[in-house]
C-alpha cells in the first residue's frame, strides 16, 4: 500500500477521533447532569460512579486516541 494512502487514511482517522473526543469532552463538561439522567434511567448507577466512569472513558479514548491515530499519522508525515 503506498504510503500516502496511509498518510490520508490515518489524517481522516485522526480528524474523526478527535472531533469524537472534542464532542464528548464538552458535552460532558457542559451537560453532565442531562447526560447523567439520561445514563440513569438506562442503568441504575449512582452519581460518584458516573463521575468515574466518564472521566475513564475520556482518559482511555484520549490515551487510545494518541496510540492509535495521532501517533501514526505524524510518523507517516516523518517518513514522507
């Protein structure tokens, strides 16, 4: 496969991802209490373990994030 169709593939994967992880992190910092309503009527789950889990889930897609689209993406910009 020809590096720039990596270097293309991983820019749109990273732009995605990022726009995710932009998404989520101010929806969660401007509306936590609607999403938290909303998660607790799916699941019963107490306010300190939502707290929790959604600051987890930003660390871990913000870390899978930099591993898997960013940290590839400017390594194939080195190369080329």
């Amino acid at each position: 496969m020809p590096i720039e169709t990596l270097t293309s593939f991983f820019m749109w994967c990273t732009i995605i991802n990022a726009s995710i992880l932009i998404y989520s992190s101010l929806f969660l910092w401007l509306a936590p209490d609607f999403i938290y309503r909303i998660q607790s009527k799916w699941f019963p789950i107490s306010r300190d373990t939502f707290n929790i889990v959604a600051y987890s889930y930003l660390g871990l897609f913000k870390l899978l994030f930099l591993v898997f689209s960013l940290a590839p993406y400017l390594a194939l910009l080195i190369l080329a």
